[in-house]
C-alpha cells in the first residue's frame, strides 16, 4: 500500500461512489456468457460482461459522441 496522494480524493470518491460496494455477480457466473457468442451464427466482435459495466459503458461511449460532434467543424474544415 502507498499513502494516497490528495490531488486524487476527488477522483477516488467519484469512483468509489459511482461501483458502490457492490462486486456484482460471482465472476465465476461469467463463463456461461463469455461462450456463448462461439455458439452464434454471427457473434457480436465485443461483449461487455456485467449489467453496470454494459452502463457504463454505453454512457461512455455517449460522451465520446457528444465530444466528436462538438469538433465536427474542426474535422470537417480541411474537407
């Protein structure tokens, strides 16, 4: 263990609040899901395992949106 650095507390009590105490579910549970896509005529090229991390990602990946369409002019001024 180290002695957490300050300028961090922010950060470190998002975190701690965003995943709770919740572990979520026994990662031993995940193995039925994680072979599931080799039994699927066309499986999906990325699998996010866990109902909270699927949110997370997908607010994630929102914001990424938001941020490309706030720099669409930039992108598209040299044609």
């Amino acid at each position: 263990m180290t002695t957490s650095d300050p300028i961090y507390e922010t950060l470190r009590a998002r975190l701690a609040e965003m995943w709770g105490d919740d572990a979520g579910p026994d990662p031993s549970t995940a193995a039925d899901v994680v072979m599931k896509p080799a039994e699927l005529p066309d499986p999906p090229r990325r699998l996010i395992v866990g109902s909270r991390s699927f949110d997370i990602v997908q607010e994630t990946d929102r914001a990424r949106l938001e941020q490309y369409r706030a720099g669409k002019p930039l992108s598209r001024a040299l044609g």
